[in-house]
C-alpha cells in the first residue's frame, strides 16, 4: 500500500518540484521511503509502505530494458502464479515484488493484463517509447486513483490533496458532486465534489497519449438472469463459497512479509475471516477492534467472544463522543469529502490502535455485506417488493415491522411511521426500488443548501446512477439490482474510501478484504439470489458455509450495522474549539454551501438536546454541514492540511533522465 | 426449480421459523420468502398462519399457486 502520483505534459519536461510536493502530500500512505522518475513527458512520484519484498521492489520500477515504468498504490495477490506464468514466456525479473509483475504483464497482455490480477490497485504506467500514461483501478474500488486532465497534459494521485499541490489547479466544489453526495452518500465515479478532479471508475483502465484520453472497463458488476444462476443447490453453492473465502483469506494473510493483523467487529463477516486465518494458517494472530462508550453502539461482547474462541492476542479501544469530535478534522482531512455520518471518525481511531501496535497489514470482513446481501436496504427492498403487489392490504403493510430489529426505536414499534416511511413510492417496476428510502431521506439535505448552490445544481444536471444501469439489468433479481446500485454507489464511494481506504491510510496501514476477491465476488454475482437473502435472512450462504468455525451467538445474532454517534459527538459534552469557528456564520457564508440561517437554526436545535434523539435526518444534516465546512477549510482554502505535509526523506529511487541520463545507469538499470 | 430444490428450500426454511414470534407477524415473513423463492403472488387470505403453518403447508400452498410442485 503506497501514495502515487504522476505528471504528463505534451508541452515540456514536468515540474519535478511539483512532482515532489506532490509526493510529500502523500507521506502518511508511504512513510517507508519514497522515489520518482522523470523524462521529458512524464513524471512518477511514489510512497512507499513496504510490505512485500521489503529490501527491493522500490518505485517507481520498470522493465527489463527501462522503456515501461510503473508507479503502483496495493496488492496484486495472485503474483507469485503471475510471475511464474511470465518467467516462463521469457521475462526476467529484477525482485520479488509484486510491482514487477505489473510492468512484465502489460508488456505481454497489454490492457488484458488487469482481468488476469486478484487484487487491489491504483496504477500508472508509463510506456516512454509509445508516450502513453496507462492508470488502472481495481474491480470495485479499493484503492483511489484521481486526476484532472488539462491541454496537453494531466496529473493524477491517490489523494486529492496532492493534485492540488499543483497552485494552478482550481479549487471548488462541484455541485454535481455535491448533489451525488447529498443523495448517494458519496460521489459517484468519475464525479468527485471537486470542480475539474475526476477518478477513475473501478474496473476501469484509462489511456493518454498525444492522441487523447480515452478510458474502458476491463471488469463490471454483473449478474445472471433470475432463475438461470449456474447452481442451484445450496449445499453445493455452500461448500464454493467456503473454498473460495478460505483461499481469498489465505492469500491475504500469507503474501505479506511483515505480520498481517485482523479487525474484529463482533458480525459475522470479520469473525469467519479471522476463524479461517486461524484455522488455516500457523501464524498467530493479532485482532484488533473498537469498541464504543455509548452502549447503544457496542458490540464489545461478540468480540471478546470471538477472540477467546480463536485465542487470538486482543487489542480494543473505547471510543467516545469526546474522541470522534477532537479528530474529525483530521478524519476529513483524509476523507477529501463531506460525508454524512460520523463512522469514519472511530474507524480512524482504530487504525492507528493497529499502527500503535506495529501493524501496518489488517484484514477485515469490508465487503460481504455488499456481497452476500448483508444490509438492511437488501431487506427493506424486499419488503417493499412483497408490499407493493397490494399497497393496500393491511397484512403485507406488516411486513415494514420486520425490518431495523436492532434499533431502539424499530418499525415494529412505530409500525405507523414505518408504514408511512417505508411505503413511500412503491413502484415494482422500479429499478431502484431498494434504495428510494435511502438516497430520499439523505435528499433532505439539499434544503439547507444556498439557493446558488441550487440553481448550480440544476444547471448542472442530475446524474441519475439508476440510468448507468447495464443493458439486460431488468432480468437480474431485484436483489442483484440492489446489490449492483449498492456497490456502485456507497461501497465504492464511501464504505472503501472515507470509511475504508482513507482511514486506514491515514495512520500507514493497509486494509486487506477477502470478500472482495475477485473469485469470491465473481462465485457470489453468480449465485440464486435466495443463497444471499433467504427470504429475510441477510447473508444464509455464508451462515451456512462457516456454521462450525463461528460461534452460533455471533452466526445468528440479530445483525447490527456499524453505527456511531452522530450529532451527539458535537454537542453531548462542550464542543471541540474547531467547531465554533467552522460553523461560524461567517465560515458557513464563505463556503457558499449551505444557508447560514438554517445551520443556525439546526446548531441551535441541537444546542437544545445536547445531540441527543435527533432525527436520523438531522443527524445527516449536522453531519453533512460540518464535513462540508472541514472540506472547504482543508482542502479548497487550503490551509489546513497540518500534519499532512511531510518532509520527504532522500529517496530511494531517483531517476531524472531530462537532468541526469547517467541516474538509470546508477540504478543499476543499464549497463 | 426441480422438486429438490423445492424441498430443500421448505427444509431450509422450518429451521430459520420463530415459533415464538408473532404468529401474524411470522405468516408475513413465510409468505415474502414463498412470493420470491416460487415467483408467486399469495392472496390476504393466504398470508395467515393457519395457512402458512409448517414446510407441508407451505409446499401445499406453493404447489397450488404454481401447479408444478
């Protein structure tokens, strides 16, 4: 896991200056050392945190004849088959690193090189004879890769921040990125908030030369027809997808040459993982969590129980309101985005427990809910089904009191206000059935908003996520439609970015996610959508695969969302000193956002209740307001990126050909 | 879907039932699991727990709203 960043221009030799202000931005992705490449149109920075081959796979790295060079962010797991299949078609190999097999595989499969990696990945190649920049992501978004295109030039970078080291880069949201996050939760690719910053889709390569930009999938989210899934006995499907989750944790836990630990929520999902790496490995573990002061976020007891089972050596930390308010401005800071809930804070916190501890390797259970149908919006979107054949009836109007048992107040007990909420817009043809709920009380944000903003926004144009939806979708279960919007949407635009990458990274450590693996993914697409959610029951296949390694308490215990405190972090216990001054009115008019009256309005609601019982919208709001406010100070004023800006040490690969031609012959790189 | 699919999923189902949950409650949670498995629309009077009481009736049901079980 690593910080790359790049420069192509057309025009003349790149800023190496820029290059390494750039690269210095991303120091906390990479503090193990750090390098760049120049030539006379491109230039490649890299961070580096070392994790495979630690004494060589430096980079930026290259080829055997120094033409193709790559600067890489992740993991490709399955190189050790890849190297081999490559040694054997005649390339030769300079280390052990998974970042060589990169630049020997495009060599041979050009752009089918990426279908053939199992992993994680931001990548840029640069091909100096053709003058063609090649960035690649990973299926669904693990690792971020960002850039802004320019007159005969572009710039890319795992982080935002970096791009905008760059002083000639503008600086402003953009309302359609905003609009996707006050619906969505989060941009959608290739949108960012920011004005002219693009990412690249996951499962998507991108191609710029002299002759332009264009960009293809190599991968895509897709589904069988219902009713035509290849397998349709369980038990079959059952034993698959435990072959395969072994495999995927297995590769995971093994392909690290520094000691990999693993996050333990107390759900299933990080339990069967750790379980397996137990079972199926001799290393010892280390389990890390977190645990929350508020009991109603809790779930200290599941994981003590799961790590007593596998006798794992156990780190937790408690968080509080106090904690998640004192470090939300860093949390933004990373995150590069306004979000609407508070989770990301506590997960910041955790990350740095495991860095505390010496770690820089966790794996975790981030993706089976999105996979195997684990969330509620996969539950309420069969419910809503099941209603809207007759809206009518009172018994199917029922079936809104099964859903959010873990909740303090449940629909079941307002089934009234669960009946009026849940039954809003029930349209069976609708292909976004599951979602309306969600992306309509996430929506209300946008009242807040100026009327400039707004006016923008309607210029701008609704980028409508149900419109991308693929030819032949309409045969797919309505599971498998949910299950597409929900990991086009939220896992690749929240729950692996702020909730994931950025805050892992932030402290130096690397996420690992064998639920994302490319045959686990591939195995549960392809499954009969009742293997997933049977009936109303999240995840059965994956209950069923690893019924004997977790205990049955965890296996069938009323599933509970990770959740933290939201408005309440703010105001329970006496604001953070950051806080006045970023919601200040004055603050809220610059950032021309939201409507200074109506955040004094919602400050001093929550004034009032200490945070306290506030409604799930305001919740959003508050949390919405204050990350909007933290992201214009941090990122578009631009002065508050702190403890971001890192002095480089002296780097370890330092290749200047439009300075220095003999730097590839100290290298070692030519003879 | 094959009458061992079928069965399998009636099987499936009794060991996931609430025997003591809300009877009405439950009828709801059996007939959304029957509507989607056996791609059928079940009437009010069918969504009952008498109507609705164990994997037999269930599989009784199914087959005379699709005919093929």
């Amino acid at each position: 896991m690593c910080g790359v960043c790049g420069i192509v221009s057309f025009s003349g030799p790149p800023d190496l200056a820029l290059l390494r202000r750039m690269t210095g931005r991303l120091g906390h992705r990479g503090p193990d050392g750090n390098g760049y490449y120049r030539d006379r149109h491109a230039a490649l920075g890299h961070t580096r945190l070392a994790i495979i081959d630690t004494s060589g796979g430096a980079q930026p790295l290259c080829n055997e004849d120094s033409t193709v060079w790559v600067t890489f962010n992740g993991e490709i797991f399955n190189y050790v088959e890849l190297a081999a299949e490559l040694r054997r078609r005649g390339h030769t190999f300079r280390t052990a690193s998974d970042t060589e097999v990169i630049v020997h595989a495009w060599e041979e499969w050009r752009e089918e090189c990426f279908s053939r990696f199992n992993g994680q990945w931001a990548i840029a190649l640069w091909d100096r004879r053709a003058e063609r920049l090649v960035l690649s992501r990973d299926r669904l978004g693990v690792r971020p890769l960002f850039f802004i295109r320019r007159p005969g030039g572009l710039l890319f970078a795992s982080e935002v921040k970096s791009i905008f080291a760059d002083p000639s880069v503008e600086r402003a949201f953009d309302p359609a990125g905003l609009d996707q996050t006050f619906t969505y939760w989060s941009p959608v690719a290739p949108r960012t908030v920011f004005r002219g910053i693009e990412q690249l889709e996951p499962g998507h390569y991108a191609v710029f030369s002299r002759d332009g930009f264009r960009k293809a999938p190599y991968w895509r989210i897709t589904f069988p027809e219902r009713g035509r899934e290849p397998v349709q006995d369980v038990r079959e499907n059952a034993e698959a997808l435990r072959e395969r989750v072994i495999e995927a944790a297995r590769l995971r836990f093994l392909r690290s040459d520094v000691p990999v630990g693993a996050y333990l929520s107390g759900g299933i999902d990080s339990s069967v993982i750790a379980a397996v790496v137990a079972r199926y490995t001799a290393a010892p573990l280390r389990t890390f969590s977190l645990r929350f002061s508020d009991t109603e976020f809790d779930e200290g007891q599941y994981q003590k129980q799961m790590s007593a089972v596998l006798g794992t050596e156990h780190q937790d930390i408690v968080v509080g309101r106090s904690d998640i308010a004192a470090v939300f401005p860093e949390v933004i800071r990373h995150a590069e985005t306004p979000i609407v809930r508070a989770a990301p804070a506590p997960l910041f916190l955790l990350s740095k427990l495991v860095r505390d501890f010496g770690y820089k390797v966790v794996v975790t259970g981030e993706g089976a809910d999105e996979v195997l149908a684990g969330y509620d919006v996969f539950r309420e979107a069969r419910v809503r089904l099941f209603w809207s054949r007759d809206p009518g009836s009172a018994k199917r109007s029922r079936a809104a009191e099964l859903l959010y048992p873990w909740m303090a107040r449940s629909p079941g007990q307002v089934p009234a206000f669960a009946r009026s909420f849940f039954g809003r817009h029930l349209d069976p043809a609708d292909p976004a059935l599951s979602h309306r709920p969600r992306w309509d009380s996430t929506s209300v944000i946008k009242n807040m908003l100026t009327g400039e903003l707004r006016e923008e926004m309607s210029r701008a144009g609704t980028e409508d996520v149900v419109t991308a939806m693929p030819p032949g979708s309409e045969d797919w279960d309505p599971l498998s439609r949910g299950q597409w919007l929900e990991m086009t949407t939220l896992l690749a635009g929240y729950v692996l970015a702020s909730q994931g990458d950025r805050m892992l990274m932030a402290n130096s450590v690397e996420g690992r996610f064998p639920f994302l693996d490319r045959d686990v993914v591939d195995l549960a697409n392809a499954l009969p959508a009742r293997h997933k959610l049977f009936g109303l029951e999240e995840k059965y296949l994956l209950k069923r695969a690893f019924a004997d390694l977790v205990p049955e308490e965890i296996i069938h215990r009323t599933k509970q969302p990770y959740r933290a405190p939201d408005a309440a972090s703010f105001f329970a216990d006496s604001s953070p000193a950051w806080f006045g001054e970023a919601m200040s009115e004055r603050a809220v008019a610059e950032a021309r956002v939201f409507e200074p009256s109506l955040v004094s309005g919602l400050l001093a609601k929550c004034r009032r209740t200490g945070g306290e019982n506030m409604s799930n919208t305001d919740n959003m709001r508050i949390l919405a307001v204050v990350s909007t406010q933290l992201t214009h100070e941090s990122l578009i004023v631009g002065g508050g990126y702190g403890t971001l800006d890192r002095a480089l040490p002296d780097p370890s690969v330092a290749v200047d050909l439009v300075n220095d031609d003999r730097s590839l012959r100290r290298l070692n790189l030519i003879s | 879907m094959n009458r061992d699919i079928v069965e399998q999923v009636l099987r499936d189902y009794e060991a996931l039932r609430h025997p003591d949950a809300d009877g009405g409650l439950e009828a709801v949670r059996a007939a959304i699991l029957i509507e989607d498995v056996f791609d059928v629309v079940l009437s009010d009077a069918d969504i009952d727990p008498a109507v609705l009481a164990d994997a037999s009736a269930l599989a009784a049901l199914a087959a005379r709203l699709r005919g093929v079980v």
